[in-house]
C-alpha cells in the first residue's frame, strides 16, 4: 500500500500552476506531484518548472542507445587491439633478446 500524498498547504499554489504547465496526461501523475514537490522543497519553483519543461522535450530514446551500444563496441575492439599488440611486441621482444644474457636485468 502506497501512503496518499499529502501536499503542505505553502506549497499547494505552486503546485496546481506547476500541474497546469505538465503535459495534460501527466497531471493526475502521482510520481510527477512528488517529483514537483520535491523540487519545491530543494531549489524552488523555477527548478520545479524546469522539470516540467524538460517533460515536454522530446528525445530521441532509441538514437541514443544505438549510439552508446555502437561507442561500447568500439571501445572493447580498441581493448583488444590494444592487448594483442602488446602481446606481439612482449613477443617480439622476447624473440630478440633470448641470446642476451643482459636481457633479463633490463
């Protein structure tokens, strides 16, 4: 069972004109009238405001995790390459210093 959510008087006003700018489909939100309290409380009303205006945007959820999962995939080939080429100059040098006895105190 979820508490209701009772809103402080002081806070009541900034509320209902935070709610009338939401989207129209977000006004009876629960989650949104905690959310908007909260930045009441926090930073004011013109931080609460900008919440609702960052609600109205729009973003473009799906471009966003293509980027990041191709970004991912690009690090892990420039980890692996980046790991074979040490191995092959760990080789490399390895190969060329086998008959130097020096080469071990390097």
């Amino acid at each position: 069972m979820t508490e209701p959510l009772i809103i402080p008087e002081e806070y009541q006003g900034s509320i209902k004109r935070l709610l009338s700018r939401a989207p129209l489909e977000q006004r009876s939100d629960e989650e949104l009238q905690k959310r908007l309290l909260m930045y009441l409380k926090l930073g004011g009303e013109k931080l609460a405001r900008q919440h609702i205006e960052m609600l109205k945007k729009t973003f473009p959820d799906q471009a966003i995790l293509i980027k990041r999962h191709i970004r991912e995939d690009e690090e892990d080939e420039r980890d692996e390459e980046s790991a074979s080429d040490d191995d092959e100059r760990d080789g490399e040098y390895h190969a060329n210093n086998a008959s130097d006895p020096m080469a071990s105190f390097d």
